[in-house]
C-alpha cells in the first residue's frame, strides 16, 4: 500500500497510526485491503485519512481519536458523542457524510475510530479564496440554513449528547467551565479566570436557566469543517462534518454563533436565513459567559499545539470579559 502521513514532531498531540492498523481495520471492515492512505491536514483532535480500498469505486475516511490517556475531561469521547448525536442530525442528513463503522473495542488500536464514506467537494477553507468575497453570501446564507435546522432540534436534558446530563442549562455551563479550569491545572496553566466565571454562572444562575428548553448545539460548525462544490459559480455548501462536541442547550451558546458573529463582513448573510437574535439584557450577560467558556476551549487547544503567544492572549481576552461582566 501507498502510505502518505503528515510528518508531525514526536510530541505532536495528534498521533498517526501505522498501515499495519489500516490494512487490519479494511480487512474487518470490508474484507479488503488497502491500496493507498493518504493523511488528511485540516483537522486538530482526531487523526482522518483517506483510505482507497481495494475493489471499491470510492475512497473511505478513518478517524482515529486520541488515545484515552491524552484526552482531557472537557474532551472525553468526541467521537463517541459523535456518534450518539447522529440520529438527531436527520434534518441534514443528505449534507452529512454516512458512517460505515464504528468501533470503541480496542481490539485492534488503543484508540477509537470511525469509517466515514468520503463527502464531495473541497474543503472550505481551500475553496472559498478562489471566489470574489462578495460571492461569499450564498455560502453563509446556507450555513444560516443549516444551523437553524440543528438548533430546532429539541433534547431531552443539558449537556454534551453522549454524557454527562445535567438538569438545568445553569449546572451544565458551570460544569463545563470547572472542567476546562480543571483541563488547564493539568497542563500546568492557571485557570484562576475560568473558576471565577464558573462561579458567576452559579451565582447568576437564574438569568442562565431563563433557557429551559435544550436545543441541539452544532458545537464546532464552521468553515473548517464543511465542503464546498468544485468549480460552481459561486461558493455552494455541499458537505459538513465533524459534529464530535455537540451539547444540549441555548443555541446562542454556540461556536457557529460565535463566528457569525465575530465579523462585520460577508458572514453577515448567515442571520438572513438564520433568523433574529435576542437581544435582552439577560442574553446579553449569558453570551459573556459563553465567550468565556468558547476562550477557555481555544486555550486548551492553543497550549496543546504550542502556541505559547495565543495562550497568553487568552488570559487577556477572559479579563476583559470578565470586566465586562463585572
């Protein structure tokens, strides 16, 4: 087989596998081998490969998780989430790459992994500079469309999909941060913010359980993870992936929310077929808490790639929501 990894430093969070795994994981899956296993870059938590199978017209995607052992509190299971929110994503489903096998046993790699059929298009990321910015609107109108059908989705408590559920939106947002505090003293940062704003949520908790209806939460939908058409004539939104970190609760709490409204530009499209904002004094404070819990998440993530300068940055961003706040 051709075996094509990105070379990554030895501590590198994300680990490769061997073709050895590959062929053993064709062989139980479809009965085949492996032709070629091509390492796929985008992506910053699970190892993804494109697989070409032996006999098989298209190529497959395998993600593999982090080993257990590297994976943090508020990131435990993504792909097991993943997996658990699947049936509650019908109302995208022709957007949605389809999985052909799961499997949590270990038998064959220490890790958890899935066999996805391979979405078409490019990836968003490498396909939107090829267009005029201004034509960028089509694809932020259909990502308003989207969100708005997983946001309509109702669940049954708070909470990440898979687990833990928590009874009301206030215990499972101050959840979320004393783990991310939690996720941070492990790696030797301090987290002395995140403890307080998970405090606030405590002390303000009735503005938090004004929300009493869980909505399903994309929880990391943005442009990175959706494909778009090859060589339309204008951006056209044709896959998405990667729903691993789903949760239950108010839909303004998540990250797509965040990145539409992070800028004043083309991305302005999205509320067009999104819908109205509220924009209450109460929403007002919870998107506070939010911005925190969002800046928490992205410190992790900065401190595991070795990204000393964006840690940093992070304690000044969380002060001055907290002033904000205060």
């Amino acid at each position: 087989m051709h075996f094509q990894p990105i070379e990554r430093p030895a501590q590198a969070f994300q680990q490769p596998v061997t073709p050895a795994h590959l062929q053993e994981i064709s062989r139980r899956v479809f009965g085949r081998d492996v032709v070629e296993a091509v390492e796929l870059g985008l992506g910053m938590y699970n190892t993804t490969y494109k697989v070409t199978i032996e006999g098989r017209d298209r190529p497959v995607v395998m993600r593999f998780a982090p080993e257990p052992a590297r994976q943090a509190r508020s990131e435990r299971e993504l792909m097991r989430n993943e997996y658990a929110t699947a049936p509650y994503l019908a109302p995208i489903a022709p957007l949605m790459p389809r999985i052909i096998a799961a499997d949590w046993s270990h038998e064959l790699i220490g890790r958890d992994y899935l066999v996805q059929t391979l979405l078409d298009g490019v990836p968003a990321p490498d396909g939107l500079p090829g267009y005029p910015r201004p034509t960028w609107t089509s694809f932020f109108r259909k990502m308003g469309e989207v969100t708005r059908k997983v946001h309509d989705v109702r669940g049954p408590a708070f909470g990440p999909v898979a687990a833990p559920a928590y009874r009301t939106w206030s215990e499972a947002v101050a959840g979320a941060l004393r783990e991310l505090a939690a996720d941070a003293e492990d790696a030797g940062l301090h987290a002395a913010d995140l403890r307080k704003a998970a405090a606030l949520a405590e002390e303000r908790r009735d503005v938090l359980d004004e929300i009493t209806e869980p909505r399903l939460l994309t929880g990391d939908l943005w442009t990175v993870n959706t494909m778009i058409a090859e060589k339309a004539p204008e951006p056209t939104l044709t896959g998405v992936l990667d729903f691993d970190r789903t949760w239950w609760g108010d839909p303004a709490a998540d990250w797509t929310i965040r990145m539409a409204n992070a800028k004043q530009d083309e991305r302005l499209a999205f509320w067009e077929t999104y819908g109205k904002q509220e924009r209450t004094p109460a929403a007002a404070w919870r998107s506070l808490i939010y911005e925190i819990r969002h800046l928490g998440a992205v410190r992790l993530e900065r401190h595991r790639h070795g990204e000393s300068d964006g840690v940093a940055q992070s304690y000044d961003d969380v002060a001055a929501v907290l002033a904000e706040i205060d």
